[in-house]
C-alpha cells in the first residue's frame, strides 16, 4: 500500500485532477463540479490549518534538541518554547480579556511597532546616503526623488499645488511601469513554474529529489 | 605663515565638506527623532492636500448602500496597522454611517485585538445608527491564513467560517444570507500584502467591488490593479488616511502625524542636500585631485 502511495506517477495524475477540479469551475459553470471543488478547498483549508499545529510540534522538537545540546543560542530557544506554552495557556482563559489581551497589547503589539518603527531610521539614513549625484542618471533619480518626496508631504501639495500633477504623473507612469513590470515577471514565472509542476518535471514539489 | 594659513583654510573647508559627505548616520536617526517626536507631542496643524487617489477611493466608499453586505478585511499585522489606523477607522466611520453591515475579517494573528480596538473609536456613530451584534455587524477573527481558506469563503462561505471570534456560532446574524462571492457588495481591504492577491483572485476578479488602502511600499504593486480596474480605490498609507480623515471633516491619528510625516520628509531632503554638497566639494575633488596627480 505505502508502494503505490509513494508511486510518482499516481502522485502527478491526482496533482493534475486536483488542479482541474480546481482550475475548470473558475471558468466554467457546472453546478456538480463546483460543489466538488468547493469540498475539495474546504478539505485543503482544513489540512492547512492542521499544517500550523505540526508547526508547532516541529519546533518544540527541534528547540528541544538545540536545548539538551546547549547549542549557541539555546537560551533563546528555551524562551521561544517557553512562551509557545504561555499563550497556549493564557488563550484557555480567553483572548477578550485577560492575560492573553494584555500580552498582546503590552508586549507583542508594541513590539512588533518598533520593529516597524525602526525601518523608517534606517530607510532614512541609507536614502540619505545613497542619494549622489554619482553621474547623469544618478542626477535624473536625485531630481525625480526630490519632486516625489516633496509630493508625499502633504504641506508642499497644499503650499505649491504645481507639484501635484507632477508627482501624480510619475506615480502614474514610472511607478505603475515599474510595478506592473515586476508583476507580470512574477505571474509569468509562476505560470511556468505551475506548467513544470503540472508536466511532473518539478519532482521536488512532490517531496522527491531535484529537478528534471 | 601664509602656508599654514592656507593649511589650516584648507583642512578647515576640507573639514566641513568632509563632515558633510561623511557625517555619521547617528545625525540623521537624532534629526528623525526629535522632527518627528516634537509635532506629535505638539501639533502645529498644518494644511493638507487631497490626492486624486483618495478622492477616487473615497467616492467608491460613498457607493456603498444601507444594508450591502461589506467584507471588512484586515490583512495587517499590528506593526502595520500603526500606518493604516487612519484609513481603517475613517473608512470604517464611513461604512457606519452609510448604514451597511459589517463583517470583520483578519488575516493575520497579530490582528486578532484590532476590530475590538477600532470600534471603540466609532462607538458613538455606531451606537447612533443602532448597530447591533450579529444583526449588523459580526467579528470572525482570524479566518484567512492562507489561499485554500479565502477561496474556500468565495465558494462556500459557511462551510469555512462556522462561528465568529468567540466561538459563537454565525447562524441567526446577517451571514445567513452569505453562501458565495456573490452576496457580498463590497470589500474593503487593509494590507501589508497579507492576503489582498487572494481576495483579488478569488472575489475582485469574480466581480466583488474591492477598494484597497495598502502601505507605502505596496502602492507601486498595488498601482496597476487600479488602473486595470481590478480594484475601485486605493488609499496610500498614512498619508492617505489622513487625507481621508479631512474629506469626511473627522480629524483623527491620521491628521495629527502630518506635521511630523511633514517634517520628516523635508529632514530627508535637508539631508540628501548637505550629503550633494559635500560629495561634490570634497569626495568628488579629492578624486580629481587624486587622478591629475
């Protein structure tokens, strides 16, 4: 039974039915098929969900293991693991109120909010010393770089109006170009990524060696 | 004497210029800090101005109807939901006011404490139009964590989402009448680029109206599904909460971090000036001089 369950072609052949329970419904309406796909995605969103639990249990495995050998860092494992249980316990006794509401709010959100916070120094330093008119082209970015941070602050827009339409062409054009570009690489390389799996020559998708 | 004179000139202008293309960034994390922490703690009100992209966003916001079925989605964690406070309560005050009816989705579990948080700040408008729990607006919590879930609720919603955040069964509120993308009129969508491309495939693309009010360095991605018409709205970042917060006349966070959002771009500028300046009076003549000898 594992044999025919570790069979790669029996693997491809209910990866590819999948996908089309999946895939055909999206475009084509057939009320049998969308009730299939749609326990299909329920199941899967199940199996996910459960993915978060073995999350868990694989990292209490290995923090385990980074423990017991006093690895470089074990102190920080032994706090990870040890606050894994915390908040599994504190949620027990609800996350309305209590002591989960008061991690999170005290602890955990302000946090994450420096974490956040403390991009905004960096990014500023380093535009600050990125910046150089090195050459032409390093000029062009200086200037278009100066008209769009001047556009951000809203005093400029409402001092100087002339600068909106300005920096609303640039949003319009570079930004939209350039986002646009990155998009449609990133769909186009997901597209040929999905064919590959599809064809059965992505075996590492299927959790079995490198590429064809 | 004339020698050391010009020695010392030189070293003193080379000094200047040199500080100025070399200065320590611990300058610039001073400068931030005090130009942002001083208009927050005293806010001098400064005058703003109103994109063409808030303006569009708030018109969609004004098409919503009283009874639509909105899909309030908070795809953020709490670091980023510092940046879209603003948009999110603002929007929120408008949705309330229109009367429509509510539902609160997180996409993240840092968000889970965020719809608690955001309605005591529209308590008042909510209690003066009569919102009720369940009848008009319901919390699920954290029920997107990933793409199988979301497509999952466009094709069947109450096979995924069964009770709301409480673990309180969603039977006998407004979700009755949710099964597909079909019933739902709108959605609102507050990312860091959580599950935003899921709600897109899975809901705008089927024809749900999605407005979306998305960080600073998601605007460029988020940009093109605006002009597609894929989405109907796109706010941007603070800046366009606060924007928003002036439309609907309701000063909040939003309008109040201005100055310092104001301030702190000009200290930018300021800084990339001196770094020119100096670049070019020493960096640049030092290299000449070095390479004619």
């Amino acid at each position: 039974m594992a044999d025919i369950l570790k069979n790669r072609q029996l693997q491809l052949v209910v990866l590819v039915l999948s996908f089309l329970l999946v895939f055909v419904p999206y475009f084509i309406d057939i009320p049998q098929l969308d009730a299939a796909s749609s326990e299909l995605v329920v199941i899967t969103s199940i199996v996910t969900a459960f993915t978060v639990a073995l999350a868990v249990v694989s990292q209490y495995q290995r923090g385990m293991h980074y423990i017991v050998k006093r690895s470089k860092g074990w102190p920080f494992k032994a706090y990870m693991l040890i606050s894994i249980a915390l908040m599994l316990v504190f949620a027990l006794f609800g996350r309305d109120s209590g002591p989960y509401e008061w991690v999170m709010l005290s602890i955990i959100n302000p946090l994450s909010s420096v974490n956040y916070s403390i991009l905004a120094f960096y990014m500023s330093s380093t535009a600050a010393r990125a910046f150089r008119a090195r050459n032409t082209k390093a000029l062009l970015l200086l200037l278009v770089g100066f008209i769009v941070i001047l556009y951000q602050a809203p005093l400029t827009g409402a001092m100087f109006p002339g600068i909106n339409p300005i920096g609303v062409y640039f949003g319009a054009t570079f930004v939209t170009a350039v986002g646009s570009m990155f998009l449609i690489s990133v769909t186009v390389g997901a597209i040929v990524f999905g064919v590959r799996v599809l064809l059965g020559k992505e075996p590492s998708v299927l959790g079995s060696g490198g590429r064809e | 004497m004339v020698q050391e004179a010009e020695s010392k000139m030189a070293k003193s202008n080379g000094g200047i210029l040199k500080w100025m293309a070399e200065y320590d960034r611990r300058y610039v994390y001073l400068v931030l800090f005090l130009v942002v922490i001083i208009p927050l703690l005293r806010p001098i009100g400064m005058a703003v101005s109103v994109s063409p992209d808030t303006q569009q966003y708030y018109n969609v916001l004004n098409t919503v109807k009283p009874g639509d079925k909105v899909f309030f989605t908070l795809n953020t964690e709490y670091s980023g939901f510092n940046e879209l406070h603003s948009g999110i309560v603002a929007s929120l005050r408008v949705l309330v006011e229109h009367q429509a009816k509510i539902c609160f989705a997180v996409g993240h579990v840092e968000a889970t404490i965020i719809p608690d948080l955001i309605i005591k700040e529209v308590k008042s408008e909510m209690d003066a139009n009569g919102y009720q729990y369940g009848r008009d607006y319901v919390i699920l919590g954290y029920v997107m964590p990933n793409e199988p879930a979301v497509a999952g609720m466009a094709m069947d919603f109450h096979a995924i989402v069964t009770q709301d955040s409480l673990g309180r069964s969603i039977q006998g509120t407004f979700l009755d009448d949710v099964h597909t993308w079909q019933d739902w009129d709108f959605i609102s969508d507050f990312s860091t680029g959580l599950s935003t491309t899921y709600l897109q495939n899975h809901f705008a693309l089927r024809g749900t109206t999605m407005i979306v009010n998305c960080i600073g360095v998601s605007v460029p991605s988020e940009k093109p599904y605006l002009n597609s018409g894929l989405i109907k709205g796109l706010l941007q970042s603070m800046k366009g909460g606060a924007e928003l917060e002036y439309l609907i006349g309701h000063p909040g966070v939003g309008l109040t971090s201005m100055d310092a959002f104001t301030f702190g771009h000009y200290m930018l500028i300021v800084f990339i000036i001196i770094g020119n300046i100096g670049y070019l009076g020493y960096v640049r003549k030092t290299q000449t001089e070095a390479r004619g000898g």
